[in-house]
C-alpha cells in the first residue's frame, strides 16, 4: 500500500474497509476521507454482505491528519469544505445498506471515533485508547457526527467525552455501550470474522431492512423503511426460508 490509503477488499461476501496511514497511525488526509464513500459503494456492488472497517497495522485510525488544518481546514470558509468529505464518509458508513463492523485495535481517536461510531457493531481489543479531543485543538465536530456518538453513548456520555477530551479505555467504552465486544488481542480477527460469517449466513434483504427500519427512528424515511420490509416477502429468500423450517435444514440464501 501507499503511504496514505483507503482500500475496499472483498472476500466471497465479507467486505473490509482499510484505513492506512501507519506512520501516523492511521490518520486521513482530506484525499482519504474522499475515498471512503466510492470504496463502500464497491464493496456493496460487488455484493459485500457485511463490511468490517479496520485499520493496516495495530492501530484503527487516529483521526484526520492535523498537518493539513493550516491549509486546507484554516477559517471557517475552508472548514466547511474539508468538513463536507468528512460528512460524506461518514455517511457512506452510517447509510450502507449492509452491516458495518468497526475492528477496533490502537488508537481510536477524533474522525477514527466518528468513523466507528457510524458503524453497526463495533468490537475492540483490551488497549484500545478512544478520545474526541476537538477541545484541544479549538474545532467543532459536523452535526451528523455528533448525532453519531450521541447515539452510541447516549447524550451525556458524549458530553463528557467532548467536554474533558479525555482518553477513555476500551473496558469504559464498553461500560458507556459504545464498545459491543471486548476480546483479547489476539483473538481479535478470528471473533470479528465469525461474526461477520454469522451475519452473511443470514438473509441479506432482512439485514438490509433492519437497518432501514432502526435508520427510520433517526432519518424519519418510514416509507424507505417499509419498501425495505416489503421487499423481503417479495424475495426468493423468504420463500427458501420457509422452506429450509419446513425441511428443518439451513437456509441457503442469494439476497433476492
């Protein structure tokens, strides 16, 4: 890989999102973030029924890459246009329409926590380091990422992780609900591969109506949400499940 990169890989239906940057743990430039959303969009095309996010090395990512900011993010003018490619990833993230799993190792850090908290499932190692120091740099965060954690900690949690720019451990994190699964680190991959396999053994349109109906509650596209269900009944899958219970064999599904 490049110095700096985002690459989408895809193994039969497991997608995986790469974030590289390792001299920097992982940390994107502007050009990284603009590439999330194509990278997501081709694992989906190219029929990912599950995408885990990660980073290259022993860290996820540590946020954007600070040594842009005197250029490309120095008054509020620049600010809005960098802070566009960071609201366009992580709403490639938060609206795939397949589950999302954050691999979470390292450093999990600023646009790195923002980046997780758009995902599904988010599964760590034991000495994980999450923070959202915006206030020691004297920025704002995008709305959308904010609703994010405020989502995945709840309203006062992610107060206080803005408010103290603290870093926080993995075992806290889980104690806040951000972190679904501690496992130790050397388990780590073989845990988020058997879940992602668990998920892609099951049907693909349920999983894609799921996420419709939970985005409702936030997005309010009650009818995205019921065209999502009723494409379900519609579906070869449907059919084949009620046969495999009838059959009381595993159900083989092809996502129509």
């Amino acid at each position: 890989m490049s110095q700096t990169e985002v690459t989408g890989q895809l193994d039969q239906t497991t997608g995986r999102l790469v974030l590289s940057n390792p001299q920097k743990y992982n940390a994107l430039p502007q050009s990284a973030w603009l590439s999330i959303r194509p990278a997501m969009e081709k694992l989906v095309a190219d029929g990912a029924r599950v995408i885990i996010i990660c980073g290259s090395d022993s860290h996820f990512c540590a946020g954007a890459d600070i040594s842009e900011f005197d250029t490309l993010r120095k008054n509020a003018a620049t600010a809005r246009v960098y802070e566009a490619s960071n609201v366009e990833a992580f709403a490639a993230v938060r609206n795939c329409p397949v589950p999302t799993i954050a691999k979470l190792q390292g450093y999990c850090l600023g646009g790195g926590f923002g980046l997780a908290a758009a995902c599904d499932l988010r599964v760590a190692e034991p000495n994980a380091k999450f923070a959202v120091p915006a206030a020691k740099l004297g920025l704002g965060y995008p709305v959308d990422a904010m609703a994010d954690i405020v989502a995945a900690v709840g309203a006062q949690n992610a107060k206080r992780l803005l408010f103290t720019a603290a870093r926080f451990s993995a075992e806290q994190m889980q104690e806040m609900g951000f972190v679904m699964d501690l496992v130790d680190a050397a388990a780590l991959d073989d845990h988020v591969e058997a879940l992602a396999a668990s998920i892609c053994q099951l049907a693909p349109l349920t999983h894609r109506a799921t996420k419709a109906s939970i985005g409702a509650m936030k997005s309010g596209d009650w009818e995205g949400a019921k065209l999502a269900s009723d494409a379900t009944f519609a579906s070869q899958d449907y059919a084949e499940g009620r046969a495999a219970f009838r059959e009381k064999r595993a159900a083989k599904f092809s996502g129509h």
